[in-house]
C-alpha cells in the first residue's frame, strides 16, 4: 500500500505543497518501537520492567526544515508538539494513521549525498498519541483507535 507522510512541526516548517498537508515536513519513512524486557529467567518469573521507548526516526529530503531540526538538537531545544500524519495514497488519500507529539527532542540529525540530500532525523516524546483508523470493507475508516503515553511518568493508555 503505498502512502503519504507528513510531519507538522510548528517551528520548523518543511516545504509540501500538498491541499491538506501544506508548509510541512514530507516525510520518505519513519519507524519507532517500543520495548519491555521481561525477567523469564530471574527469581518467579514473567515480570517485567519499564517500557524503553525508541527514537523515532525519520527520512526526509533536506529542505528548510533541516537547519532549525539542527539547531534544535545542537542547543538541547524542545518543539512544545509535533504530528505525523500518514494517509493511504491515491484519488481519495485517507488519513488513517496519527501520532501527536509532545515536548519533542531532536535527538540526532544526519544527511548523506548521492543524487539527492537526504536525512535520517530522530525525535523523542515526553507524551505520544497515537490513533489508529482501520478501513472498513466498504472503504470507509473505522472508528479510532487510540494509545496514548505520557513517557515521562510511565503512564500508558489506550
């Protein structure tokens, strides 16, 4: 299934020109987890310690976005709120994934040069919603779906 990603970053606008998506950071992959180490083999087992929750990392192409995600990591500096939007591709795209953000850290920024610049740009959250919308069999999108994380406390919902 081919899709459209965008990142909505108030103080770093990116450069899409997309109807719904536009001034923001396109976006080529992102991935992100999420782990929680189990003790099987220690004392009674199957207990389990605090989630350890990854960075999230991004692809982009460098655009004017780059030098204030740069910055931002350089000085330590926080975005108050970040959205990924990612929406099916294609005559009617539907926005079917969202994770909104907050208190975001650029935690590194990369480029690499071949025939375009590209970057490899990570973020962590102090909060992380994340809502989901399945589609139907008639092509419409299900109700949400939601996970909602406030990882600075180790407070987790859905």
């Amino acid at each position: 299934m081919a899709v459209d990603m965008f990142l909505k970053i108030k103080d770093a606008p990116g450069e899409s020109l997309d109807a719904k998506h536009p001034g923001e950071i396109q976006i080529l992959s992102v991935s992100w987890g999420v782990s929680n180490p189990s003790s099987m083999a220690f004392g009674a087992g199957a207990g389990s310690g605090k989630a350890n929750f990854q960075d999230i990392v991004i692809a982009k192409k460098f655009d004017k976005a780059s030098p204030k995600l740069q910055l931002a990591c350089a000085n330590g500096k926080h975005f108050d709120e970040a959205t990924l939007t990612i929406r099916k591709a294609g005559e009617s795209p539907q926005e079917f994934l969202t994770y909104k953000l907050e208190e975001v850290y650029v935690t590194s920024v990369s480029a690499s040069v071949s025939d375009e610049v590209l970057e490899s740009v990570t973020l962590q959250a102090a909060k992380i919603t994340l809502d989901y919308k399945a589609q139907k069999a008639d092509g419409k999108l299900d109700a949400s779906i939601y996970f909602k994380g406030d990882i600075k406390k180790h407070v987790y919902t859905a």
